[in-house]
C-alpha cells in the first residue's frame, strides 16, 4: 500500500509513455487514483504541481474556467487521492480501510458542489461555485462513496501486473478482468511469457 510519505517519494521524471493521464478505469475517482501511474514500482506522479491537478479537473470537466489552484488546494487533492486508493485497495484485498481515510472521504464529499444558473436569456447553463476546487473534489469523493459502498464493490480490482497494481472496475460479464488494460499491461505480459518460453526450450535444446 502506498503511504502518505511515498507521495512525496514518487518519481516525477518518468518515462513519457507514463507520464499521459489515464481515463480508463471505469469510473471517476479511480481515474483520479490513476494519476499515481506504476504503484508498484518506483511511482510516477503525475500531479506534480497545483497546474498539473488543475489541468486535470479541466480534462475531466470538473472545472471549466480558469482558476488558479494554491499548494493547499494541491496538497489536500493528494491527500484525497491516496485515501482512495487505500481505501478501495484495502477492500479489494479484504482488510479493514483505515478511519482516518475513510473521514478524509467524508469530510471531503461534504463539501458544496457548483449548481446550475441559467445565462440571462435562459438559452444556456452555467455551472458556479464559489470554491471550485472545493467542488471539484467533492464530486470525486461522493464518487468514490458510491463505488466503495454499492453492492457492486465485488466488481473492483486491482491489475495483476506487479509494477502497475492500477484500481479499476471490471466491466466484464465474467467478472474475471485481470489487467488494467489488456493492450498495455495485458500485452506485455504475454510478450514475457512469451520470451521466457522460448528461453526455457532453448535452454532444453
């Protein structure tokens, strides 16, 4: 499980390929996790500044104009982030969540979400808050409460690839999804597998 410490530890000079944002994981927040890429290996942050997050909550529209975010505001989107992942890791492992990641969850959900105003000639919407970071994050953790808590929990898993160990949520009628992805962790299992049986009839020959 990564610690609050290891945020700080991870990687931030990381390979390009794993420094591009992840919207695959089947819902909000755990795409949200995602931005902590290879938590099994050395991990590679990808929220490495208030810029960073910000561009993120645009890309997923939590945030629609330009807003400048503080290192607070940064500081406690991480400290979210990693009560979620602790949290839904601890579940998908069948331990017991720790309290203070499940208060963080809380606490945060009960932050006031933006609320639809109509412009002037009521032909459009716009969303308004007064503290849209706030907001921002509010939706992601009532996110995180609806996974973490439905029934449908049994549906999260974490990939079976040892550096990657990415949350998601198995879509699959079979309920038996074991990568992040088939095309990337999927894939380069199978290329190994296929190396070392090549190897070992080599080594037999």
């Amino acid at each position: 499980m990564v610690t609050k410490i290891g945020v700080h530890m991870a990687q931030r000079d990381s390979h390009p390929k794993y420094s591009q944002f992840r919207f695959d994981t089947g819902s909000l927040s755990l795409n949200f996790v995602a931005t902590m890429r290879h938590r099994g290996a050395p991990p590679r942050e990808l929220l490495t500044t208030p810029d960073a997050l910000a561009r993120w909550l645009r890309l997923v529209g939590l945030i629609t104009s330009p807003v400048s975010l503080s290192s607070s505001d940064h500081e406690e989107a991480v400290l979210l982030r990693e009560a979620i992942h602790d949290t839904t890791q601890s579940l998908i492992s069948n331990k017991r969540p720790r309290k203070d990641d499940i208060e963080r969850i809380n606490r945060t959900a009960k932050f006031s979400i933006a609320v639809p105003q109509l412009h002037g000639s009521a032909d459009g919407v716009k969303w308004e808050t007064a503290h849209p970071v706030e907001a921002a994050l509010a939706v992601i953790a009532r996110d995180a409460i609806t996974l973490i808590g439905d029934t449908g929990r049994g549906r999260l898993k974490m990939c079976d690839s040892g550096s990657c160990r990415m949350l998601f949520v198995d879509t699959s009628p079979s309920n038996r999804r074991r990568w992040c992805a088939m095309s990337i962790c999927g894939n380069r299992q199978k290329v190994t597998m296929h190396r070392q049986r090549k190897l070992a009839a080599s080594s037999a020959a």
